[in-house]
C-alpha cells in the first residue's frame, strides 16, 4: 500500500472515531472514491471494528450511517407505503405555516 492509500485510510478511521458518518460524508473527509470508502468500512465492519447504528433519511431513502467500535448493525428500515406516504402528505399541507411557505415560494419562483 502506497503511503498516500495509508495516509486517506487513516483519515477514515480518524474521521470515524470522532463521530459517526455517512458515506457520502468520509468521501468528502478522505477524498477516497465511494467504492473504495465501501470496501474499507466493509472491510471493517466483518472484522468487528465498525457498525452501522443508524439510518438517516435522504431524499427519501435511508442512508446508513458508520461508527467506530464494536456493535450491532441496525437493519435498513422498511419502504413506506403509499397510504403512509400520503398521510404524512396530507397532514404536512394541513399545517398552515407549511402552506405560507409554499405560497412565497411560488411568488418567488413566478416573479424572478
């Protein structure tokens, strides 16, 4: 392994130990390629020394976040379904300050 591989897998383990992250996250921390930021936590999590405690939503898809240190993977929450996913629509459009916001923003987005 060339010093510069070792020096963005250090990194990833730093970044790693002081908090936890997401992929996309240790790519811009390591400027290592998403795949090689895959097969390194991969790597990782087999041997015990990383997990995934949490998803974080992301543009309605969770997105797995990685922590240092042994621990159990928590496992990919299930797809909403359509009568949820419309609930959660209807009751966000019922609140009135949800609706001002929308309102401005197409004035804004009509007079530019």
């Amino acid at each position: 392994m060339s010093n510069l591989k070792r020096a963005k897998v250090v990194v990833l383990i730093k970044s790693l130990q002081r908090a936890d992250l997401t992929v996309k996250e240790l790519i811009t921390r390591t400027r290592m390629s998403k795949s090689a930021v895959y097969n390194w936590l991969e790597a990782f999590r087999l041997a015990g020394m990383a997990h995934r405690p949490e998803w974080r939503p992301h543009r309605g898809r969770p997105e797995a976040v990685y922590a240092w240190g042994p621990g159990l993977d928590r496992l990919m929450p299930a797809p909403l379904g359509n009568t949820e996913r419309h609930r959660r629509y209807r009751r966000q459009k019922s609140r009135p300050e949800v609706m001002l916001t929308d309102i401005l923003l197409k004035q804004r987005t009509t007079h530019v």
